[in-house]
C-alpha cells in the first residue's frame, strides 16, 4: 500500500494503455501523480479515477514533440508538489505505414519517430535531474521496445530510436548515481493496449508460438515493474535493461517447432 508514499511521480503518456497502468499502481502506492498526456480529458479521467480512490493526482497537458510542453510539464508538476521523485518516460509511438524497412520508410517521418521515441525522453530527462539531485535523489525509468533489442522487418526507426534510450539510461545511471539518482529502461514486448487491436491475427499467432508465457502481456505486467524501479526496493538496481515480453527471444529458434512434433 505505501511503497511509494509521499513519491511524486511524472507519467507522461499516462491517459491510456501502460502509462495509465502505471499511473494507477503508483497511485496505489501513496505516490503523487502527475499524469501528462496530449489527451488531456483521458489524463483527467484517470486522475479522477486516483482520487476517487483516496489518492492524489493532477491533470497536465502534453505534447511530447514539443520541447517546451515538456519543460512546462516538469515545471507545473514541481508548482503542484514541490518536488520531483520519479519520471516515468513513457510517451512513444510509430506509424508502421511510414515506420517500415530501410529502404521503404517515410524518411519525412524520421523527425516524428525520433522526437517521440528519444528526444522527448531525452529531454524530459535533462528536465527533471536538477531538480532531483537538489532533492538527494530520483528514479528515472525509460522506455524501449523488444524491436530495440532483437533484429525485426520493421519498424526501423522506431527500433533505431528506443535503443538510443538504453545507451541513454546507462549514461544517465553513470554520470548521475553519486547525486542518488537511478536510470533503468523497460522492454515491453506485445502488451495488449490501444494499439493491439491493429495487430494482424497471423502476426498474433507467429508472436504466441515464440514465446515462452502462452498469452500476450497486460499494461500490469509492466505497470507493476514501474512500481518497483520507482520504489526505494530498487535502491540498487541501475542503468539495467528489463524486457517484459514473456520470454520471447530466449527460446532457441526451433523450439516452437519443436514443441508441435
Ligand atoms: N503496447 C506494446 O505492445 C508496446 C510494446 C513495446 C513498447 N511499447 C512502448 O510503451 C509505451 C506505451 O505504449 P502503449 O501501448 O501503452 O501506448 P498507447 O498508444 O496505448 O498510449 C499512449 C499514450 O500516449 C499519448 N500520446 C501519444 N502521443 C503523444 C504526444 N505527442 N504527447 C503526449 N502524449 C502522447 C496517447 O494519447 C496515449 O494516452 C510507448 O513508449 C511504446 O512505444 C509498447
């Protein structure tokens, strides 16, 4: 229940899917949360929802492709609370039409992908980190993709973009661990949020053969690692990857065949 009392937390991106899960469990937690979406009614909703449970949580206006959203974000957060303990960098997207191979993507689109997937949370970061080591410490937790750690057939930029964000964290967890601040990045793999439902079934079905926990992940599957990295239980654990993706990867290619014979 208090694993996170009186943490105040950012989820940018956190009206809907893994940011809103994460908004809801840190809030179940005893953190203050500051949920920052472009949706600002769906960050309302949810905020409302915090409270109406007891907890505390405030509505903010995000537009993650601009700069100085984000900076006014990280300033109306620091207004309402007084200080910063935890960003959860959430915020992130690609379009799959213009998101696709080398040599087929919508290279108009490079911009887009970048600023949503990386510099955002690059600049959030840069943000948030005075702040923290004014207040002896902080939690910072990124978000990449299994396309960021494992080769696929698309989306290139995307995948180019989350796995700046592990190079980033590690930077971040080395430069900044002596002021007590801890950077990690998660990996989801197929989580069933608002995107889902575009997925084609023959892709469904090739992802279920290949992977290990026979169903596709939740937004709680990574809401409940969000708590964790945001928690003082990780006062140790910096600068790691965490791939939430039920395993698909680990398994020697044949398996899936194999397990069929
Ligand atoms: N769902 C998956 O299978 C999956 C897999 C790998 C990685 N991820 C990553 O996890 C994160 C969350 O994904 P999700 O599936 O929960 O997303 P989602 O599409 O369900 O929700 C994304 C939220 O971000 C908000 N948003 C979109 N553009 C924005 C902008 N410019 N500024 C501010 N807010 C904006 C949306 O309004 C929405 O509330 C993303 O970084 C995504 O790349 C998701």
């Amino acid at each position: 229940m208090n694993r996170l009392k009186q943490k105040v937390c950012i989820v940018t991106g956190g009206a809907l899917g893994i940011g809103r899960s994460a908004a809801l469990l840190m809030a179940a937690e005893g953190a203050k949360v500051a949920v920052a979406d472009i949706d600002l009614a769906g960050a309302e909703a949810v905020a409302a929802t915090i409270r109406q449970a007891g907890g505390d949580a405030i509505a903010l206006p995000l537009d993650a492709l601009q700069e100085e959203s984000i900076a006014a974000m990280v300033k109306a957060t620091q207004a309402a609370y007084g200080r910063i303990d935890v960003l959860h960098n959430n915020v992130g997207f690609t379009d799959g039409r213009r998101d696709n191979t080398v040599l087929g993507m919508d290279w108009d689109y490079w911009d887009t992908v970048i600023q949503l997937n990386l510099k955002s949370t690059v600049f959030a970061a840069r943000c948030v980190l005075p702040l923290m080591i004014e207040n002896g410490g902080g939690s910072i937790i990124n978000t990449a993709s299994m396309a960021a750690v494992q080769g696929m057939t698309q989306p290139t930029m995307y995948a180019t973009a989350k796995s700046g964000l592990m190079a980033f964290s590690r930077s971040v967890a080395v430069q900044y661990g002596a002021k007590g601040i801890r950077c990690n990045t998660i990996a989801p793999g197929m989580i069933m949020t608002t995107r889902a439902p575009n997925w084609p079934k023959p892709m469904l079905e090739v992802f279920r053969k290949h992977t290990p926990v026979p169903r596709f992940g939740l937004p709680e599957d990574i809401g409940h690692l969000v708590v964790y990295l945001a928690s003082d239980e990780s006062g140790y654990v910096t600068g790691q990857l965490f791939q939430v993706d039920g395993g698909v990867g680990i398994m020697n290619p044949t398996t899936a065949d194999l397990l069929t014979l």
